[in-house]
C-alpha cells in the first residue's frame, strides 16, 4: 500500500505542476500581448541624450547637485514606463554631462522632461500684457512698429519693482526667438516679467507666495463638471495651504488683472487664472488645453521634484541595435554548444535517467522562457546581454541538481538498498544539498542586484530567477519523475541502459545460499 500511495502522490505531483506550466503558457502567448522577450539597449537599440549643466547666475553646480539630478532623471524615466534605461554622470561639477541612454524608440515628451528644472511657484499678478512687441500712439488707438531698442528675452528678474525693471518688461517680446525655451529658474524672492507658454501674454509677478516645494501631490484628471481639457491637480501641505489660502483671500479683492494668479515653472507662465473667493483645504489646479498625455507628463515632473541645476540637451541620437545582435547571436550560439556538451555527458553517463535531466533542462527552459515574457509585458523587464549571459549560466547550474540527486541515488544502490528505496532516501539526502546550493546562487544573486548598477543587474536578476525556478523543476518535475521510473519493472531490475545497474555501480552480486544437506570442506 505504500507504494501505490507514493506514486499516486507523485502523479498528483506532476498534474498540478504540468497544469501550471500549461496556463503560464497560455499567459504567455494569450492574444494581445507579446510573445516575445522584450530586449534592452544594447540588444534593440535606443536613444542617448547627453545633458550638460546651463550656466545660471546665482546657480552653483556641484557634484552633489550632478548626483540629485541623476536621481530624479531617473524617477522621471521610468515614470513614462521607460524599463532598463541608464543614467550616469560623467566628469565633475561644471565640467560634468549627464548621459541618460533609453532602449527603443523615444519621443521628444521623454527627452524635454529631463532637461526640465520643474521649478514651480504661485505668484501675484501685478500686470499684464500682449506678447507681442509694439506702442500704441497716444490719441490714436493704432499701434506702432516696436522700438528699435534690442528685445529682452524672459524671465526678466530684480529685486524691487522700480522704473528700469518696468522697462524691461515693456521690451519684452515673447514673439522672439528663443522667448518660450523656459527651463530658467527663478528667484521666489525677486520680482519676475515673463511670457505665457503660448508667447500670448506677457506678465509682471510679485514673489512667490506658495512654492513648489510644498506641493506633496500631483495627477492628472478632468474637471469635475466633465467640460474642458485635462488639467493637473495639485495637493499642498500644511504651510503651503495655508499660504494658498492667504494669498487667494487677498487677491480677491483686487481689478483685473491684479485678481490674477500666476503659476510659474520653469520661469515660464502656465496658468494666470482669476481668483474669485479664497481657495480653502490646500488643493491648486493648473489648467492650459492639457491633453491627457500633457497633463500626466507635467504631473509625474512635478510629483518627482525640481531638479538643483539647469541642464540643456547637447545631443540625442539613435543607437544602432547591430552590434548587439551579433553579440545576442554569439551568446545564443554559445548557450546552444554548452547544452549539446551538458545534454551528451548526461546521455553517455546517465543513460535514461540523463532523459529524465534533458526532460527537466527542457522543462526549466520553457518556464523561464514564460517568465522573461511574461515579466516584459507586466513589469516592463527587458533582456539585456548581461541577462542572456545569466541564462547560460543557469544551465550549469540546473543540472547541478540532477546530478546531485543521481549520485545520491546511485550511492543508495551502492549500499545495497533496492533501486525503488534508494529513490526514496537518495531523494531525502540529496535535497538538503540542493537546497543549500541553489541557497547560495541566490544569495549571491540578491546581493549581486542590490549592489551593482546597469548591466550586471540584469545577469543578477535572470541568474536568481532561474535558480528558483531550479528548484521548483527538481521538487516537482525531476524527483516524481524519478519515482515513476524506477516503478517500472525494467528500471527495477537495473539494466545497463538505466544507468543504475548494480554491477556498473561496483555493486558485488550476493551470493547463492548453498543447498540444503550439502557441506563444502577443504
């Protein structure tokens, strides 16, 4: 009986785990999705930008300023759901680039993000104007061609609203090249003459009464009446709503456009909406014909801070996916030459039970196979080089397994146990020492993705990946496999072509009890 019980739980055993296999299959290659691993950089091409620091009056641009903006450049990459791309800071302080490399096609949103300061601040509105350049002759209502006097591009900045800051903004022509780059902070303290986004209006702003510092939230939606275009909800915190609520009950009060109140970022004008009665609880919108790409592009610049410096883009280019390609061909190649020798050693060693280790390769392939793709599609995973090298890699390791549990099997039969009970105990020795190694890859892969950058995270992670996945076939699959194997008569009986035949094993054949009445002397 208790035999049938085993292999009845062995056969339970591999139904489940078939099963799963089966549906993570159908997962994998379900309508809609891809079917295919997603590739990194270096194996589909990609976009570089190179950012270099903008030299801003008042801005020192340090190592520690370089480090922060790399950080939040990177928050704000994989906010577009941008998976495996590398940002890195090369030389120091005002000599130092940014190169942020993007796998596959980029559009510009994710290149004018990154040299985006996003320096918001709420200001007052203390005068307003068309953008356009031009007088208008006293008596006659008509205008007059503009001023010969050189235009003045914005933000313009000064500390007292006196005669030559009002000059300033009267030359201002927001029609100018060059006028609505933006990506210029500005002094929250300073008085500031600047141009909407559109170049329609020019603005002079008192300083900053809310900053973009005390925002603690931003997302796109729709207004709440359903009408109009997307705009970005802002939460505030403590002071900061506080500090709205002030500034809106005091501007209230005041004519157009002085009831006006200016959001600024990047030293350009997003939004002067008028303010009608005081605006409690700490919620601001920014509105301005957002789409919803628009408005969930500037909410996830925002929701992820100001960057310290001001960058400009030296170049963007296209990475051509050609070297990669020869060097994927290469490591597949190399993968397939180390499995033929693994699969001919096994063959030639093992003998039925190698078919049981390459039905076990095949079946840790194919799974990990599923959860490349599967963790592209849902994750955003993508395979780089180093990843192909950690796949190689965990071929050797998988069959560390098998053969771990072969020689202990083999070492059961060499004691003399039958094979169908050294399956059994040779099983319950060998998986401490399974699960001891396979412990260790991937401790040695955490600690690997934890602490290294770039490529060498992508050869930890699919080295850790494939080790569970290890473990599971040998559990699952290997080990009740065995089981049902050595039930049959064939493989009990220990043929040569078992690979566990006694007599192979160094295994001496009892004797024959000697009949009965018969007596042997010298």
């Amino acid at each position: 009986m208790a035999s049938v019980t085993t292999a009845y739980r062995a056969g339970r055993v591999l139904a489940y785990f078939s099963l799963l296999t089966v549906l993570m299959g159908v997962w994998t290659f379900w309508p809609g999705g891809s079917s295919t691993p997603r590739l990194g950089l270096d194996l589909r091409g990609g976009t570089q930008v190179i950012l270099t620091p903008k030299q801003v009056e008042g801005q020192k641009v340090t190592d520690s300023a370089m480090k922060q903006a790399v950080s939040i450049i990177r928050q704000r990459v994989n906010a577009f759901g941008v998976s495996e791309a590398e940002v890195s800071v090369q030389g120091q302080g005002a000599n130092s680039t940014i190169i942020v490399s993007i796998p596959g096609k980029t559009n510009s949103d994710v290149i004018d993000s990154l040299k985006s300061t996003a320096k918001l601040d709420f200001r007052p509105v203390l005068d307003a104007a068309s953008g356009i350049r031009a007088t208008v002759k006293p008596g006659t209502g008509t205008a007059s061609p503009a001023p010969t006097t050189p235009a003045v591009l914005p933000p313009v900045q000064s500390a007292t609203d006196d005669a030559a800051f009002r000059a300033q903004y009267a030359n201002i022509d927001c029609t100018a090249k060059g006028a609505l780059v933006g990506g210029v902070p500005v002094d929250p303290t300073k008085y500031v003459a600047t141009c909407d986004r559109e170049g329609a209006q020019k603005f002079v702003l008192a300083p900053a009464r809310v900053l973009g510092t005390q925002i603690s939230k931003a997302a796109p939606e729709l207004p709440t009446q359903g009408v109009g275009s997307w705009q970005v909800a802002l939460t505030l915190n403590g002071k900061g709503a506080t500090d709205f609520a002030t500034v809106t009950s005091e501007i209230t009060k005041n004519a157009a456009p002085k009831n006006q109140l200016g959001i600024v970022l990047d030293g350009m004008v997003f939004s002067a909406p008028s303010v009608n009665e005081a605006i409690l609880g700490g919620r601001a919108v920014i509105s301005g014909n957002f789409t919803q790409k628009t408005a969930t592009d500037l909410a996830n610049v925002l929701k992820y801070g100001a960057l310290p410096i001001s960058l400009d883009v030296a170049s963007s280019s296209q990475l051509s996916p050609s070297l990669g390609n020869d060097q994927l061909k290469g490591g597949v190649l190399a993968g397939l030459i180390g499995l033929i020798i693994v699969a001919l050693y096994l063959l030639i060693y093992y003998r039925a039970l190698g078919l049981i280790a390459l039905a076990s390769l095949g079946l840790a392939g194919g799974i990990t196979y599923f959860a490349v793709v599967l963790l592209g599609n849902q994750l955003g995973l993508a395979l780089t080089l180093a990843g192909v090298a950690g796949l190689i890699v965990a071929i050797g390791v998988t069959a560390d397994s098998f053969i771990v549990y072969f020689e202990r099997l083999r070492d059961e039969v060499r004691e003399g146990r039958s094979i169908k009970s050294a399956a059994t105990s040779g099983w319950n020795r060998a998986r401490r020492t399974i699960l001891a190694a396979d412990g260790v890859s991937l401790l040695a892969a955490v600690v690997l993705y934890f602490l290294s950058v770039g490529g060498v995270r992508g050869f930890a992670f699919t080295l850790g990946l494939t080790t569970v996945i290890d473990i599971f076939v040998a559990f699952f699959f290997t080990r009740p496999l065995v089981e049902f194997a050595v039930r049959s008569n064939w493989f009990a009986r220990g043929s040569k072509m078992t690979g566990l035949n006694p007599e192979r094993l160094g295994v001496a054949p009892r004797p024959t009890p000697a009949a009965a009445g018969t007596s042997i002397q010298e």
